[in-house]
C-alpha cells in the first residue's frame, strides 16, 4: 500500500492552449479512498490517466509512496484500473479474465487461481466463474471488473466512473459494496465520478475539480458544512444550495425584507471589488416555510413538488421585491428556488407560499471573487 501525491502535476495537451490539469496539487493517505469529482470536462479523467501513466505528465511531478513515477511505465506503477466500459474479454470465461494480468505476468497457475478464487469470494461471483460475461448481468460484469483489479494486489486502485453503466437502484447498491471492500482490502483507492451523491456517499475525502483546476479538498462534511466556494458551493449538495447576490448596509445584508447580520469579520472582508454587495448561500433545508405575517418572510410561488417520501421540496419561482432586486439562483435556474418543505403537509402547484431563511443557516462569500468568507 502506498499515498499517492500529485505535486503541481500539469497536463497540456498537444494543440491546446489551456491545461487539462493544471498544478494539481493532491496529497492521498495511505489507504485512503479519495473521490475527484466535478462537471464534465474538468480533468478528472485525465487527472487519474496521469496517475496510471496513460498521459504524459507537462510540469510537476506525480509519487507513489516516495517513488516519483513521473516517468515511470504504467506497468511498472504497480497499479490496477477499473474503466467505464469493464473491458472484459468476451471469449474468456470470468476466472480467466479475473486471471488474465496475472497470466501475462508470469504468475505460476495454482497462485493465480487461489487468487481468483479468493476475490470471488469477495464480489460474491464463486458461481460464476465458468461463464462468459455475455452471460451476466450488467452488476455482475461490473464485479469482475472490480476482481480483474483485486487479483493484482495492487499498491493503489484507479477507478474512472464504474458505475455509470449500471441503473440507479444497481448504481445505489453496487457503490455501498464497493466502498466496503475497499475499506476491508484498505488499498489506497483514487475513484472519478461527475455525481455528486457518490463522493459524498462515497469518499473518504472529495477533491473538487472545475476547469482543470482543484477547487476544495476535504471530508464530505466539510464540502457540504464549509463549500470553500461559490463553485463547490452550488456542485456539492443534491438538491443545489439556493445562491443570490444581495446589498449590503450596516453590516446587514438585504434580502428582500429580510435583514440578515454579517459577523463583524465576515463584513470586513468585503472589499471596493464587492461594489456593496455579497453573496448568500442558504440550502434548501435552511428555508422555513412560514406565514406573510413573518416580516422577513418572502413570497415563492410553487412551480413543482418533489416528493421523497422520507422529503419533500418546492420549486417554486421568487415573487414581489426580491424577485426584482435581487439576483438569485439555484440548481433550478433564475429567479428559482429550492426549498426543503414537511413531507406530510406540502404546498399546492401554484400556492404562494411564504418562506424565510432560518437564523445563521447561510454561506457567505464574496461577489467579486466567489470565495468563502464565513
Ligand atoms: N486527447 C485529448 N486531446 C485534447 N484535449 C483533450 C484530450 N483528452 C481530453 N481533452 C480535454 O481535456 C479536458 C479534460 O478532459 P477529461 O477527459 O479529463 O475530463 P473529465 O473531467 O474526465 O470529463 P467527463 O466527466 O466528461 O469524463 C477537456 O476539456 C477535454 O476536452
Ligand atoms: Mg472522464
């Protein structure tokens, strides 16, 4: 077992003008499970090529342990991958496939098959080893992707989306096993997926992506308590933190009729860049559905339930004041708003309902430059 540690790690690729990666710096414990999450096309993928030495690494350094594998073979980087696709050879049985990196090694036949034997025990695929992955399910296949790895013992496993083949209900059970059996085998394990539900559910630790650029790193609890950002802010969180820009005077911000108290620190922060304003992130738990009465309660008009069972939540449109001063957001788009609401007493389609930011249930950042200031 081994860390693993991207040190500046720079990925340009030929004929482009922007990195991939650019100066990844990213340091994984030794057996840590380390989720690298963000939208398409933010370097995720080619982060953890780079790690597997499939992609040329332009500046900085990649180690496994102390070993810098910068330039090392990928063969040599005593690593074993799980793709989207598993790849799996279709003329082989499964044993042989869950045997094959081991055979081209060398490894003495009777090794190999205790091995397999072994990880099959583990995914739970001793009855199949005799049949051709034509003939399993797409949760079965994905299992022998995962024992291909196992079987080399690797120091580290590199996982690109192995799940986004599967459906939702297999996806939801298959990331469960899968995130035991890597605490149980305890193998440092980098894992890419654009699903914000799985590195949360998932990961030891998230790192966050945008633009080829590391936003936050941190415990699932942090991404989701302290989001260093705007960015992380909106991506971390299903559904999506409400967001909006409000003015700000005497050290209150203005929303709507709302006034909300800036702590004095986070106040100071706000430079001539912020032109008198801030940016406020409030989740859609930390809204109350409450009466008109309430004088810091603004008017939302309901557009969709979303039922739950165990939640609920209204997306609903702003109405009055806010809805024309303001510039508010969320997942669902403009002037939209996501609010967590009672499962046994929703809204209507339509109804007006009337909601207010629970006391000291909001992000603070800066407008000018979208980082954290609370
Ligand atoms: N071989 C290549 N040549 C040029 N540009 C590339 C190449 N491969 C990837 N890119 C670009 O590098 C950026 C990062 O790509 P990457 O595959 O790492 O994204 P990703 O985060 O894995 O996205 P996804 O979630 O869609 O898989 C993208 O803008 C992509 O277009
Ligand atoms: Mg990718």
């Amino acid at each position: 077992m081994a860390t693993v540690t991207f040190d500046h790690a720079t990925r340009l690729y030929p004929g482009t003008e922007r990195p991939a990666v650019d100066q990844l710096n990213l340091h994984i414990e030794d057996g840590e499970f380390l989720v690298l999450v963000g939208p398409s096309g933010c370097g995720k993928s080619t982060s953890l090529r780079m790690l597997a030495g499939l992609e040329d690494v332009n500046g900085g350094h990649i180690f496994i342990g102390d070993r810098d594998v910068t330039d090392v073979q990928p063969k040599d980087r005593d690593i074993a991958m799980v793709f989207q696709n598993y790849a799996l050879y279709p003329h082989m049985s499964v044993a042989d496939n869950m045997g094959f990196a081991l055979k081209i090694a060398g490894t003495p036949k009777a090794d190999i098959r205790q091995r397999v034997e072994e990880a099959a025990k583990i995914l739970d695929l001793t009855e199949y080893l005799d049949r051709k992955p034509k003939a399993l399910s797409g949760g079965q296949r994905q299992r022998v992707a995962m024992g291909r790895a196992i079987v080399r013992q690797p120091q580290v496993f590199l996982m690109d989306e192995p799940l986004s083949n599967l459906d939702a209900k297999l996806r939801v059970q298959t990331r469960t096993q899968i995130a035991s059996l890597q605490r149980r085998l305890g193998v440092t394990t980098v894992y890419v997926t654009h699903d914000q539900t799985e590195a949360l559910t998932m990961g030891d630790r998230i790192a966050v992506l945008k633009d080829g650029l590391l936003q936050q790193v941190g415990t699932p609890r942090d991404m989701y308590d302290t989001p260093a950002n705007v960015f992380v802010a909106g991506f971390i969180g299903s559904p999506a933190m409400n967001l909006g820009t409000f003015a700000v005077n005497n050290g209150l911000a203005e929303v709507g009729p709302a006034r909300i108290p800036l702590e004095r620190e986070v106040a100071a922060k706000i430079t001539e860049a912020d032109k008198g304003k801030i940016t406020l992130g409030f989740r859609p738990e930390a809204l109350e559905v409450t009466s008109q009465a309430n004088e810091s309660a603004f008017p939302v008009e309901v557009n969709i339930v979303e039922e739950l069972g165990s939640d609920a939540f209204v997306y609903g449109t702003l109405k009055g004041d806010l809805a024309a001063n303001a510039d508010i957001h969320s997942g669902a788009g403009d002037n939209q708003i996501i609010v967590r609401v009672d499962p046994r007493n929703v809204p209507a389609k339509g109804e007006r309902i009337y909601v207010a930011i629970r006391p000291g249930n909001t992000h603070v950042f800066s407008t000018a430059t979208g980082l954290r200031l609370s």
